[in-house]
C-alpha cells in the first residue's frame, strides 16, 4: 500500500504469506477469532449491524461519503454506489437505511442546501461502539506489525476511524479491491446473518478439528439454533468441513482450513499496512527469527 493507500496486489499477497510465517501469528489468529466477535456482541448496536453484511458496507459508505464529497452521503448517491457494488437492491439498501435509523445507528437529516435532499449521518454512539471494535483490531495487528501509538489511542483518535473505514471505501470502488478475491468459501459466509462470526469461530480452532455448540452460538448471536446448523449444513455439502453429529465435533477440510488461515492473515495485513502508510515510520513486522 502507498501513501495515498493504492493496494499493490502482489506486495499485499506477500505481506499476507510474511504474516502467516511470523511466530506470534498463530496466537494473534486466536486472539482475532475470539475478541473481535466479542467486541461486535458485546455492544447493542455492533450485534445489531453485524447481522448483516450489507449493514456493515453502508456505514463505510456513509462515513466515506460524509468525508470525501460535497454534499455528503445523500441517500441517493448511497443507494447508487451499493447497488452499483452490487451489494443488494435499492429496495434492500433503503429498506436497510429505514432499520438502521430506528434503531439509532443513523441518522436522516435535510441538506442545509436544498430541504428537499436527505442526508445520512452515522451517530454517536454508533461511532463509538465501531471505535471499540477497531481497538480489538488492532490489539491482534499489534502482536505483528509495530503500531505508532497503542491500540486505544489509535483507535478512539481523532477521525483515524473515519479515515480507515473511508480508506476501504475508495479501494473497492477505485481499485476494484477486496480481501474476499479468490474466496467464494469466505464470501458464501460473509453473505448469510451472522455467518461471519461462525467463520471467526471455525477459523480459531486449533488444527482442523473443533467444536460448535449450536444452541449456545444461537443464543449468543440472537438466532436459532437451526440457522447455525443450517450454515454448517451448507458448508458440509459444499465439502468445506465434516460434522461428527450428534457431537458437537467439526472437522474442517484442509483447504478450507488454510482459505480461514489465509482470511485472519488478510484482516490483519490489510489493517498494517493502512497503519504503516498513513503514520510514516515504516510499520515493518517484528523480524522472524
């Protein structure tokens, strides 16, 4: 990534495989899978938007657009760029923009240029809970690259969220960039309700064998135990992993297995070497013995 956040695909590809082979990454992998879903669970508002995968791309979008353009993130110009994305239909995203502002994560408001023009801001509280969840990020980037301030200082500072989160805007727009390239494994979860928060769980196992306790996940999600066991259903017919029923017992497939591996390696990479471009000295990783 350059100083004004260009990817180079094959410096990300080997950054990625360099943060594989560091010796603290296997228990930087555990501390993402774990912390970073409790950092989305814990708070009201991140389990709410965390349901949905298209949630997530709005407030990127919104924050971005509040950045970067004249006259901000209309409701237009959001809709326009997330079906453009491909993200979902119009209908979706308005439908989408009208629960997210009952439940209190937006806010509609009229262009102070023309009343008849509505605005989307994210609130508050809503930014402050996103603040959390970028500060258990970057405890895990932490244990890799060497981070200019501490975790909560780069986290909770001013607008650095805001800068990251419309970072990752322009490169999937301008640089037709995304972590999920070569992963239909990875996108197939990331496009079902809390399906990313499984995968989290699958990908912090140790070895190809782990658990999963359905009715405690749904419960801890807010689904059902059936929609659990429907993802892991859809998974085992795709041949990704075997489950050992009635037992709790998954076994991933191997190659299923290292796309996860690969996965934590790109969240993790990604957030680095934003870090690295945007706070001058060279984030380098700690040296492999």
């Amino acid at each position: 990534m350059d100083n004004k956040g260009r990817i180079d695909r094959q410096l990300f590809d080997a950054r990625v495989a360099q943060t594989r082979t560091h010796p603290d990454f296997l228990a930087a992998r555990y501390r993402f899978s774990t912390e970073v879903p409790d950092s989305r669970l814990h708070n009201h508002f991140r389990h709410t938007i965390n349901a949905d995968t298209g949630a997530f791309a709005l407030a990127i979008t919104v924050t971005g657009m509040n950045r970067l353009q004249k006259n901000g993130a209309t409701v237009e110009a959001v809709v326009f760029a997330l079906t453009a994305g491909g993200f979902a239909s119009a209908t979706r995203i308005r439908a989408m923009i009208d629960q997210m502002e009952d439940r209190g994560l937006i806010r509609v408001i009229s262009d102070p240029e023309d009343k008849r023009r509505k605005r989307l801001e994210l609130t508050d509280i809503f930014i402050a809970a996103e603040r959390d969840w970028f500060e258990a990020v970057l405890n895990c980037v932490g244990m890799i690259f060497p981070l200019p301030d501490t975790p909560h200082n780069l986290a909770h500072g001013p607008d650095v969220l805001e800068r990251y989160l419309t970072g990752i805007m322009l490169r999937s727009v301008m640089d037709q960039f995304t972590l999920m390239e070569g992963m239909p494994e990875i996108e197939a979860f990331m496009n079902r309700r809390h399906g990313y928060l499984l995968m989290l769980r699958l990908a912090g196992r140790d070895g190809l064998e782990t658990e999963v306790h359905r009715t405690a996940m749904a419960e801890q999600f807010g689904v059902s135990a059936a929609h659990i066991a429907g993802m892991l259903a859809d998974a085992e017919h795709a041949g990704w992993l075997r489950r050992e029923q009635p037992s709790s017992r998954v076994l991933l497939d191997p190659d299923f297995a290292e796309k996860l591996d690969i996965w934590i390696a790109r969240e993790l990479t990604i957030v680095g070497l934003w870090i690295e471009a945007k706070f001058g000295a060279p984030a380098q990783q700690k040296p492999i013995p």
